[in-house]
C-alpha cells in the first residue's frame, strides 16, 4: 500500500473538495505524458492505479517479434519468453516502466501537470459553490479599497463592490462584516469573479426573508418592492393565510424585526404596505402616510397605467414627499403612472364635482336597487 500517496489524497480532497477520483485521473495523466517526455510517444502506454491502496504500476504494450525494430513498441522473443516462456510471436506483452527511470525534466513536467490539474479543480469547486450563492445575500468582510471599488472577503475568494453599486454617502472600515447581495458569479481562469451590489432592492427582499419566518414560510408573500438605495424603500406584502397579519410579521413586535433590517441597511426608511388586487386600493396604501380623498386607476388599450389621485390640501406635499421621492417610489411600486392633485386643484378643475356626482349617483342607485328590494319582499308578503 502506497500509503504516502493515499494520505495526502485523503488530506486534499478534504481540504479542498476535490474527490480523489479526479487526483487519481490525474496522476494518471502525469505518468502517461512523463513516458511520452521520456521516450518521445506514450500511444502504447498504460496506467493501472488500485484506488484502495493507491498502488500503481506503469506498462508499456510491446508486440513480441523476431527482430525487434521499435524497442518501444515491440520486445524480442527470447526477452518474452525470459518474462513468460508461453509468449509466442505476435503476442502483447505489458512490459514495467520504472517510473525512476524518468530524467528530471520529465518528472518535474508531471508534477506540473498533476499541480495544473488540481488548480483547476479547485477553481471549478470553488465555481460552483459561489454559483449557488448568486441572486443571495452573503455576510463579506471587508478588505479595502481599489480606486473607488470595495474588496470584500467572502471566504474562500473575495468580491467586489463596485462604485455604481454602493449607496451613496455609505463608507466601510476594513475588517468590517457587511451583508451583499450576489449580483453574478462568473468563472474565469483565475478563479470565480464575483459582483455583490447594496443598492439592488433585491437586497432588501432578501433580508426580510431572513429576517421575517413567514416570509420564508411563504405564508407573507413580498408582491412589489420599490427602492432609492440610502433613502427609502416601499415594499408591498400580501397573506396567504387571513389569520397572519403580513404588515404586522414584516414590522414585528415594536417593530424589531424591520429595524433589524433598517439597521443593516444603515438608516434606510421601509415602508410596508398591504398589497391589493384592486389597483386603486394598492395605489393609496401605496401613498402612505398620507391620506387619500379618492383614486382613480385606468389602463389604456395599448396597455399604459395611469392614475389620478386626489388628497387633501394639507397631505399635497406629503403624498409627493420630499423631491417627489413618495409619489416616485409609490409609482414604481405599482406600476401606475400617478398624478396627484390636492382638493383645491381637484375643485378648480371641476374633477372633484364630478366625483361627488357619480358618488351620489352610485349611492342613489345603490338606494334605488334597496328600495325594490324592499317592495318585492313586501309584495310576497302580502300574497301570503
């Protein structure tokens, strides 16, 4: 038993996760080309190797002929027979090859290669690890600074944080943890490359699923989100359960498990709303904290959204918000292109008048349709 060879297989293949099928292949190709650097061709060259033991043996196929021409593809008869006195001519027989036999520039070009072999399993391993982290949220340390790039250790391999993908005004402390969002892992000769961005509202989704157990359940399920990195995110939550409260399981008790959240992302406000089939219902809890007098929603035929909503004066400038940031998010949220208007401007346009009037018209037919009703059931009566 070769038991130098099997331990350090063993300590590899834990080490690093590179199954020692994969080493064995590869030793095997070593050997293989240190024939070929030794005696110029390896075409009759094979390797058995026991991947119990990790014991092997090198042959070389050699046709057994009268006078020997090729003395790396044929032995002579009396040598045949002097291994093995039942070969005959034209018989193959497997002659040893003394791996000590290979000069130095032979050996040292099959630790080359038993070496190449094993970085690119280990990039392929490492590959795919990260490759199943892609589109998640992982913890990094960071490392440093690159021009105006973060470094970010991630275990193994570090990631980059791009400028465009850092929230702005936000500045790391080397060997401080911070939580990224896996953008893409890509495989190169180098090892994987990877992009982790803190800006992409992915991010914040993500960490209410860590965050919130029904989210992770999938009995609160996240419909929209809208985001300004650094500033603020509306996201919009809907229960598959009438019992669950999914506004109530973002925010949690006291509002500890969205300030957990508010936390990693530095100050960033969240705003959590309940989602609604109803686009004019989804488009005023989207407008929140502020109140809305009425909403009207409209899909065009070639398929544009729009909305005209109208507050009250005093809520005019909290429905849009600051550099109209409230109004932005809630339309990105929705879908819907929204126009805001206050009460005023709803009278002066004649809007409003013409809301309170199919309103009363709605409550008047609404009255009507009663009032049969009522005179049907009295009618029945009376028949009786």
């Amino acid at each position: 038993m070769n038991n130098e060879l099997l331990e350090a297989l063993n300590s590899l293949e834990k080490e690093k996760d590179i199954s020692k099928d994969t080493l064995l292949e590869a030793i095997e190709q070593s050997l293989i080309q240190a024939c070929k650097n030794h005696f110029g061709k390896s075409d009759n060259v094979k390797v058995f190797i026991d991947p119990q033991t990790c014991d092997f043996g090198v042959y070389a196929e050699k046709t057994v002929v009268e006078k020997v021409e090729d003395e790396i593809m044929e032995i002579s008869l009396t040598n045949a027979k002097l291994m093995n006195t039942k070969y005959e001519l034209g018989d193959v027989v497997n002659v040893e090859i003394k791996s000590k036999e290979f000069g130095r520039i032979a050996t040292q070009n099959a630790k080359n290669v038993i070496l190449q072999k094993i970085r690119e399993e280990e990039r392929k391993v490492l590959y795919k690890q990260y490759y199943e982290k892609e589109k998640d949220v992982v913890t990094g340390i960071v490392q440093r600074y690159v021009g105006k790039n973060v470094s970010i250790n991630m275990g193994k391999v570090d990631a980059m944080l791009n400028e465009n993908e850092q929230v702005k005004g936000e500045k790391f402390l080397p060997t401080e943890r911070i939580k990224v969002y896996v953008l893409e892992v890509k495989d190169t000769p180098k090892g994987p490359k990877i992009l982790v961005s803190r800006t992409h509202p992915e991010l914040v989704k993500r960490l209410f699923e860590s965050e919130v157990t029904e989210v992770k359940d999938g009995v609160v399920e996240i419909k929209s989100i809208a985001r300004e990195a650094g500033s603020r995110t509306k996201i919009a939550v809907w229960s598959n359960n009438p019992d669950v409260d999914p506004v109530g399981a973002c925010v949690g008790p006291n509002g500890s498990r969205v300030n957990t959240i508010v936390n990693e992302l530095r100050g960033e406000k969240i705003d959590v709303i309940n989602w609604s089939d109803n686009s004019a219902v989804l488009i005023e809890n989207a407008l929140s904290p502020a109140k809305v007098i009425s909403v009207i929603a409209e899909v065009s035929d070639d398929g544009e959204k729009t909305a005209k909503v109208i507050v009250p004066d005093y809520q005019l400038s909290l429905a849009i918000g600051k550099e109209g940031q409230n109004a932005r998010l809630a339309a990105r949220l929705t879908g819907f292109k929204i126009d805001i208007k206050s009460e005023s401007q709803a009278r002066e346009s004649g809007e409003l008048e013409q809301l309170d009037e199919e309103k009363y018209f709605e409550e008047d037919q609404n009255q009507e349709n009663e009032n049969i009703e009522n005179l049907t059931e009295e009618s029945s009566i009376s028949e009786e």
